[in-house]
C-alpha cells in the first residue's frame, strides 16, 4: 500500500497539520504580555496539547493491531519502528509545549497580577493638585485607551475562535478516520480468527478421511487393492471417452 493510500499517513499529515498550527499559537503567546487575552491564549493552547495527545494515543493504538501481524497489512518491522518515532516524537513535542505554558504560568501569575492590579487602582485614583477640567480629561482618555483596548481584545478573540473552529474540525476528521481504521483493523482479525477456524476444521475432516482410506485399503489387502485399481482405471477410461468423443 503507497504512502497516499495508507489511512495512517492520511491521520499523520492531519496530526501534522495541528501541531503546527499549536506551535504558531505557542509562538504567538510567548510574544504576549501576561494579560487577560494570554490566559485566554493559554486556556487553548492547553486544550489543544489534551487533543493531540489523545489522537497520537489512538494513532498507537493502530500501531499496536498491525504489530500483531505486520505482512497481513502490508508492512514490515522497519516501517512499524518508523510510525513509532514518529508518534513518539509528535508526543514529545506537545508535551515541551505544555511544560513551557504551565511554567509560564508559574513564574507569571503572581508577581504581574499584583502589577496589574496597582495599574488599576491608580488609573481609577485622582490626582488631589489637579484641577477638574485635567481629571475630565484623563479620564476620556483612560475612556479612550479601555475603549480601544478592548476592541483590539475582541478582534484577537474573533481571530482565535476561527482558528479553534479550525482545529475543532481537523480533530474532528482525525477522530472519524482513527475509529475507522481501528474498526477496520478488529473487522480484519476477525476474518482471520474465523479463516483460521475454517482450516483447522477442514485438517481435522481431512484426516479423518486419510485414516478411513488407509483402514479401507488395509481391509482390502494386495488383491482388493488391484481390483480397485482396475476399478478406477476403467472408470477413468469411460470418462476420458465421455467428455472427448461424445
């Protein structure tokens, strides 16, 4: 079976395909300042590191039925030890990232949240040596930057639900693929249990018929046995008569 055909190859580029775009995102999120829209960001990234790993689990698991009889699937112990690193690999990536992010979040959560927070409180404070008019006029731009702020934060949200629509999707297709390769995979050695059934009881039928020849042809002793000899022989002629001179 060529590499276009085989359904695992067909799984690995779509597991590829979402690696990649999880390395994107994780690239993106160490650019970010430690803000709401990072947690946001890391909240997917973490769900997205959950549902490769389960794919690259069922992808495995596949591994694991055609290691049982590898030429029956058309491959041999070098490609199995391939797919393997390759699972393997997949599933040490997605672990670096998510080891990076829950560190991340470690070192950052508490020293920055506390920054922010006095942010907050001195944009909300006023300023006693200040008249009224400067306050107002703080204020609308305190107004203006909240305002555009949050637009860009929404922008970025939009952006981010596209790509999870995106990624839902893909794992979507890998999760309908996977499960039929492995009911494909049960539904294959179940043939083969049943074929190897059939061979054992049609041995058994065989011998049996082996041994009541030998006990007949023993029975018969030296004389029976020339006389169903001729027997067979002229039996032999007749239908050599039958089928080429009639």
């Amino acid at each position: 079976m060529s590499s276009a055909q085989d359904p695992f190859y067909i799984v690995k580029d779509e597991i590829q395909d979402s690696i990649n775009k999880l390395l994107s995102m994780f690239h993106q999120w160490e650019r970010m300042p430690f803000d709401g829209e990072q947690l946001r960001l890391t909240k997917e990234l973490l769900a997205g590191c959950d549902s490769i790993e389960w794919q690259v689990d069922e992808l495995d698991k596949t591994i694991s039925v055609a290691a049982k009889d590898p030429s029956w699937y058309g491959i041999d112990l070098m490609e199995l030890d391939k797919r393997r690193i390759w699972t393997s690999n997949a599933r040490s990536q997605v672990r670096k990232v998510k080891k990076s992010i829950v560190n991340g979040e470690e070192s950052n959560g508490t020293s920055t949240s506390n920054v922010n927070e006095m942010r907050r409180e001195l944009m909300r404070l006023p300023n006693p040596h200040q008249t009224d008019k400067p306050n107002l006029y703080a204020a609308q731009d305190n107004d203006n930057f909240i305002s555009s702020e949050s637009d860009r934060q929404q922008l970025l949200i939009r952006q981010q639900d596209e790509e999870l629509d995106e990624l839902s999707a893909s794992v979507e297709r890998i999760g309908g693929v996977g499960l039929t390769i492995h009911e494909e995979l049960l539904a294959q050695e179940k043939i083969m249990d049943d074929l190897g059934m059939e061979m054992d009881s049609t041995s058994n039928r065989l011998d049996f018929v082996q041994k009541k020849v030998a006990m007949v042809m023993k029975k018969a002793g030296a004389k029976g046995q020339f006389i169903m000899i001729l027997f067979l022989l002229a039996l032999f002629i007749i239908l050599f008569v039958l089928v080429f001179f009639t």
